[in-house]
C-alpha cells in the first residue's frame, strides 16, 4: 500500500481521519476495524485511524475496504482517480 499507492494513503487521511493539512501518510497497520495510519501533519507524525464501512471476514475484503476508501477521498477532495498503469 505504502510504496505503490502513497497518494491514496495521503487521500484517505486527509479526508476520511480528520487530518485534511497532512502533507504525507503511510499505511502503520490494521485491526479488526480499521485501517491505521501515520500522518504527517506540521512536520511530525500523529496516528490516524480509519474505520472499515463494515468489519472484514476475508483477506480480499480489506482490497475492496481500501478501494472505496481511496475513492470516498478522492471524490471528497475533489481529485481525479488515478490513471491505469501502461500494459
């Protein structure tokens, strides 16, 4: 998550973990509620914590929880959705 979607990490934070002046995040962790985080706010870090919608049963819910979250933020903030990868 960190090295290939720090953008989404950033979104989230900003609008879903109530940190919208953070200038960078990255994924600390999970439980069984929430993604965690690491925010950079005024140039230290502060934890973030971000809900699931709805607790996950199996691995492959936590991709889906993190693509609606990164989608929630992004239309939230007003960002375009990422552009796909060159095949």
């Amino acid at each position: 998550m960190n090295d290939d979607h720090a953008a989404d990490c950033l979104a989230i934070c900003r609008a879903l973990g109530g940190v919208p002046s953070a200038t960078a995040a990255r994924m600390t962790g999970l439980t069984g509620e929430a993604f965690e985080f690491a925010a950079t706010v005024a140039g230290a870090e502060v934890p973030v914590r971000v809900p699931f919608a709805a607790p996950p049963t199996e691995r492959a819910q936590l991709r889906a929880e993190a693509v609606r979250m990164a989608e929630e933020a992004r239309a939230r903030l007003g960002l375009e959705p990422p552009r796909a990868h060159p095949s």
